[in-house]
C-alpha cells in the first residue's frame, strides 16, 4: 500500500504536469483506487493542519501588508502635516494627526463629515488633514477646486461642511451661493479656483494616494495606520487613544 503512494508521490513530484496522464496509465485500476483512498485518508487527517498552516500563513502576508502600509502612511503623513496653508480643521498643533482623503460626490464621505465633526469636538489634540481627491466626476473635480479655493481665504472647513452637507447637485450656482452663505469673497473664489496650482495639486493628491494604498473614498489615516474605508467615531476614537499611547 505505501509502495504503491510513495509511487504515485513521486510521480506527481518528479513528472510534468503534461507527463501525469501518460504515467497514471502505468498503475492498475485496483493501484489507481488504493492511492485516491490513501490520498483521501491523508487529506481527512491533515486537512485541519493543511487549513491551520494556510490562515497562518495569510495572517503573516496580511501582518505585512499592515505594516508596509503604516509605514508608507506614516511617512506620508510626515510629507504633509507640516505644510503652510495645508486645508485641515482642529487643532493646528494637535499631537495626534488624522488625515481624510475623499470626494464631495461620495455618500460615505458625506456620512464621514459628522464622524469628523465629532473627533474634532472630542479630541482636543487631534488635527485633520483633508485630501481632496475627486474621482467620481466633473462635479466632484469642481466642488474640489472651489473648497481649495476657499482655502486661499481662510475658509476651508466652514465651506466644505457646506458643501457636503448639501442635498443634490452641487452646481456652479449652488457653489456660489454656499461660498456667499459661508462669508466667501465669491468673485476671487471663482478666479483662484482656476489656477493651474489647484489643478496639479488635485492631480498630485489622487497620484499620492494610491501610491500609499487609497483608492476610494473615503480614505484615513490616524498616527501610522492606514484606513481604506469608512470608520465611525468611535473607532476613530479608539485608534487616536493608541496613538497616544506610542
């Protein structure tokens, strides 16, 4: 019987693939069904260790990706919290940095706009970064140059919650009047939204993002952890208070 295994083994291991068919015909019809029990067998009794060395394997794999993908995070967040006039909310010198990258035209973005809103009225030590990153659009690629726009006159924040939290179209007309509603001087908007800087800036964010893993919005950073995804306050909250603690 373990003849007849060890030579169905070594078949498989010795012979190419296109060899097997033609070497299987040297075994009996009665070798054949020994070797599929034995076969069988081994699998019944090693099938939960085959399974255990796999999810090992793919938790170390996915441990490494984590932790490949922090540190691309972490040095990105290095690249940019320090930047003048970088559009954020918070506190400017808050120890713990959090960073949302996102699109006006994303219905989870829009849901994430309270789950920020929260962190910062809880979170006396956190700045929020924001990365503009229209994907989904004209309109998204608009409403992304009038909040950068805004950001000029020192209005970053208080415009693009307006902006978000604005039921249907976000027209040309809807812009200018959220930009007048939020205390904007809308005629210099209109012009600074144009500028070829804004343009390279918007192309830079969504080229940065997906070098560090961000390929939909939205998207976060906190300390060194990245976040493809929506997360609700609570966990941001909680990934903030290890952060701390490093």
């Amino acid at each position: 019987m373990t003849r007849f295994f060890l030579a169905a083994l070594t078949a498989l291991a010795i012979f190419p693939l296109t060899s097997v068919d033609a070497k299987a015909q040297e075994f009996t019809e009665a070798q054949k069904a020994e070797i599929k029990k034995m076969f069988d067998e081994y699998l019944l009794e090693s099938g939960a260790n085959i399974l255990k060395s796999v999810n090992t394997y793919q938790a170390k794999m996915e441990e490494q990706d984590r932790i490949e993908a922090g540190k691309k995070a972490q040095g990105f967040v290095e690249k940019i919290e320090n930047e003048k006039n970088f559009p954020m909310a918070g506190n400017p010198k808050g120890e713990i940095t959090l960073v949302e990258f996102f699109d006006y035209n994303c219905g989870y973005c829009h849901k994430a706009l309270e789950e920020i809103q929260t962190v910062i009225k809880d979170e006396k030590d956190v700045k929020v970064l924001f990365m503009d990153m229209p994907i989904l659009g004209a309109y998204s690629l608009e409403a992304a140059k009038w909040s950068l726009a805004a950001n000029k006159q020192g209005k970053y924040f208080e415009f693009h919650q307006a902006v978000l939290s604005h039921n249907g179209e976000r027209t040309e007309d809807v812009l200018k009047k959220i930009a007048k509603d939020v205390g904007l001087d809308v005629d210099k908007l209109m012009k600074d939204k144009d500028d070829e800087e804004i343009a390279k800036t918007l192309e830079d964010n969504i080229a940065q993002a997906g070098e560090i893993g961000i390929r939909g919005t939205p998207g976060f950073i906190i300390g060194d952890q990245l976040f493809p995804g929506y997360i609700p306050a609570d966990q941001m909250k909680q990934v903030i208070a290890e952060a701390r603690k490093k």
